[in-house]
C-alpha cells in the first residue's frame, strides 16, 4: 500500500496563505531553498498522526489542495494509474535533493502527486 505522505495548499499570495496557516493552527514554515518559491509545513510533531506539506504560488485558477502519495516506483505507478483509468498530466520531474514527482487526475478529475524518494535526484 501506499501511504499520502504531503499536501501542497495552492495560494495567490503564498505568504499571506503561510501567516493564516501559523496563526490560525500553529503551523511552523520554512521557506525552500531550491529553485521554485515554496513554503515546506509542518503540521505538529512527527510522535504524533498527520501529515507535513507545502504552500506554493497558484499556477491555475483551479488548483486547491493536492495529496502526493509516497511511492516505490514512480514508473511503475505511472503505469498503474493509466491501467486504473487515470491519466498523467505532468511528466516525471526531479525535486532536486527530494526525489521523483509526477501529477496525475483520478477518474472523477481529482489531482494528486506521486512521489518517489531519491536525494540524488536532479544532482
């Protein structure tokens, strides 16, 4: 099975999004120092159940909140999110020092991420 393992919060003003977030839950953010503008969360101590994020810049109206599942293999899953019926709508890319990371929309149009662990990915 796999597990989802981060969200991403789409935002208009990035960083009005980050300050309602640490005031309105106590969420601590740390701004990424890779090549996109991109807040990493963190949502309580990792001894307790949830989840960690990001908050980035909105790239399309319609972006909101989306999942990214931890995989194995993202080849692999692509391959089995086609064969589900989903589709792939952003090509396999590096988060450099992170890992794999591609996009995809479900069969009722939800978009969620998969994420494959690899720190030399995009070195």
């Amino acid at each position: 099975m796999s597990r989802v393992i981060h969200f991403e919060i789409h935002a208009d003003d990035p960083e009005r999004c980050v300050q309602f977030y640490e005031k309105a839950f106590g969420w601590k953010t740390t701004k990424w120092e890779g090549p996109h503008d991109y807040w990493l969360v963190t949502t309580g101590p990792n001894s307790e159940p949830g989840i960690d994020g990001g908050i980035m810049k909105r790239t399309e109206p319609s972006a909101a909140t989306y999942n990214t599942v931890g995989v194995q293999n993202l080849d692999e899953t692509i391959t089995k999110v086609r064969e589900a019926g989903g589709t792939q709508i952003m090509d396999k890319m590096a988060i450099p020092g992170v890992g794999w990371l591609a996009y995809f929309k479900d069969t009722e149009g939800n978009i969620f991420g998969a994420m494959q662990p690899d720190r030399s990915a995009g070195k």
